[in-house]
C-alpha cells in the first residue's frame, strides 16, 4: 500500500467536488439517513448539479440505513442500493434524479 504520509495528506490536496470536477462520467451519490460517519452528500451532490448541470446524477438517500446501509435492526440494504445502481447504470436515458428508498 501506500506510505501514511500520502494518506494523511491526501484531502489536503483537493475536497470531493475538486475530485469529480473535471471528470464526465455520470455520478451515483448515496448515504444513509442515519449516517453520522459522513458530512452530509446532499451537499456534494447539489453542489456537483450546479457546477455540470447536464451530467447524469443520481443522489439516493437510504431511509433507516447507517454509514454501511445497515437498518437500526441490523439488516444490509447493499443489495437494494446496488439494484437501484445498476438500473440507473444501465438506463441509456439516465437522468439526474433524488430517490429516497424506504
């Protein structure tokens, strides 16, 4: 792997939005409604719609779903989140839309 230098660095050199700036592909955002891991991605992904607002983007809000889209009862909700992603993927008329899963 990588020296911890370069890790500890790293979000120094550019913030998440710098990241996906100059990049074209179409952009999936998702966080759980109880992730308190995370800074909020509506965030990022309004911010991502304002700067290249003709690139598909798809912002998913997990209702119940923590920092691993695990319910308060302990059941993944990965596969659910990854239908949703490959539908989207897949859909050659993609657009850009908020979707909350409940």
């Amino acid at each position: 792997g990588l020296p911890a230098r370069r890790w500890k660095t790293f979000w120094l050199a550019s913030t998440p939005i710098e990241d996906v700036r100059e990049s074209t592909v179409p952009l999936f955002v998702a966080q759980g409604s109880r992730d308190g891991s995370t800074l909020p991605a509506d965030l990022f992904a309004l911010e991502a719609i304002r700067q290249q607002p003709t690139r598909p983007l798809r912002y998913v809000v997990m209702s119940d779903g923590g920092h691993a889209f695990e319910t308060s009862d302990g059941r993944s909700r990965l596969a659910e989140l990854f239908d949703d992603f490959i539908g989207w993927a897949l859909d050659p008329k993609r657009q850009t839309a908020p979707a909350v899963l409940r």
